[in-house]
C-alpha cells in the first residue's frame, strides 16, 4: 500500500482526524496516517474516510508507547499537534520510551514537527513553556534519541489553523496564549547526533 505514495506522514496524537482529513485531501499522493491512543476520537473521521473520503488518509487507534510494527522506518514526516496528557508529558520531559518510539516510525532525514502550548494554568500537563530556554534544554535528550532538534520558534494563530488542529484552535494557542514549533529531524545511522537551534 505504501509504494502507492510518494510519501507518509504519520500524526500522531491526532484526537478528532481532522487535520489528517485535510491533509490527505491537500495531498493526494501523501498516505496520511492518524495515531491516537482513544479509537473513539477518531471514529467519525474514520467514517468520513471510509465514506468517501481522502483514500490515503488512515487511523491507527495506539499510545506512543505500543505503536504498531507496520509503522517502523516509514514516516519522511511526523507531526504532534498541541499533544496532551501522557504525549504532552513525554515530549516535555524527553522521556527516552517515548522519544524511541517515536524516532522508530520515521526514515533517516525524517522531519518532526512538535506543536504545543502549556501554560501556569495547564500545570497538571506539564511545565509550562513560556520562552524558548525551557525548550532548549530537550536539544540533548533528543539528540540522544537520535532526533536532532533544527529550530524552536513562537507560533501564530495563522500557523494554527495551517496545521488544522481543532484542539490547537481550542486552546486559542497562537492568539489567546503562546505556541511554540519545535522542528527537528531523525538522524541516519553513522550520522554524528549533532544538533542545531535556529
């Protein structure tokens, strides 16, 4: 099924399906793949896909921490929009389990790209971010993951409804409150886990 595309991009924590939909419609030639640990979530997107819908979007109901096989080396794009709960968490505190899993599902060169948003208020999510010291200090955790952070940057309300995270759009993040980008890249085997900050 894969060799039909021209790529894969795998979102992960993808909550309703919505921007996997809308990737898919934007792409054709891109299989998009939404991973959410809660099946329920992503059951009417799942319908709309199945209904007529974007073909080469696909819904994997599984938490980061038990993602299929199927998934491994196949991603040349991951996206994690405004994460919550345990994948907030992980991510926010480098959690090797996690940072692994999530290094397994993409190619050498793979882009991720982390959008997210915890302020004082969300305390039981995680720490807040509120400037991108607190975010630098993931540059060596992730790069002994083997993902190479690239940038780390504020995020505008346009930059939310690009990335079409309904959550995203909830939280107001990028106008109400503060957004953050993290970008960062798998590191091919040989390759130095070298990293840089923009």
């Amino acid at each position: 099924m894969i060799a039909r595309y021209r790529a894969v991009r795998i979102d992960l924590g993808t909550g309703d399906g919505r921007a996997v939909l809308a990737a898919a419609a934007a792409d054709p030639e891109v299989l998009v793949i939404g991973v959410d640990a809660n099946a329920s979530a992503m059951a009417e997107a799942s319908r709309r896909a199945l209904r007529g819908g974007p073909s080469n979007a696909i819904f994997v109901a599984a938490g980061i921490e038990r993602l299929p096989a199927a998934l491994t080396d196949i991603a040349d794009r991951v996206t994690v929009n405004f994460p919550w709960g345990s994948l907030l968490r992980g991510l926010l505190t480098a959690d090797a389990h996690m940072l692994a899993s999530v290094a397994a599902i993409m190619k050498p060169g793979a882009a991720l790209t982390i959008l997210l948003s915890v302020t004082e208020h969300d305390r039981a999510a995680g720490p807040a971010v509120t400037e991108t010291g607190l975010l630098s200090r993931l540059v060596a955790p992730y790069a002994a993951a083997g993902l190479a952070i690239t940038g780390i940057a504020p995020v505008t309300a346009t930059d939310v409804v690009a990335a079409g995270s309904s959550w995203g759009k909830r939280l107001g993040a990028g106008s109400k409150r503060i957004a953050w980008r993290v970008g960062a890249r798998r590191v091919g085997e040989g390759e130095e886990k070298r990293y840089v900050v923009s």
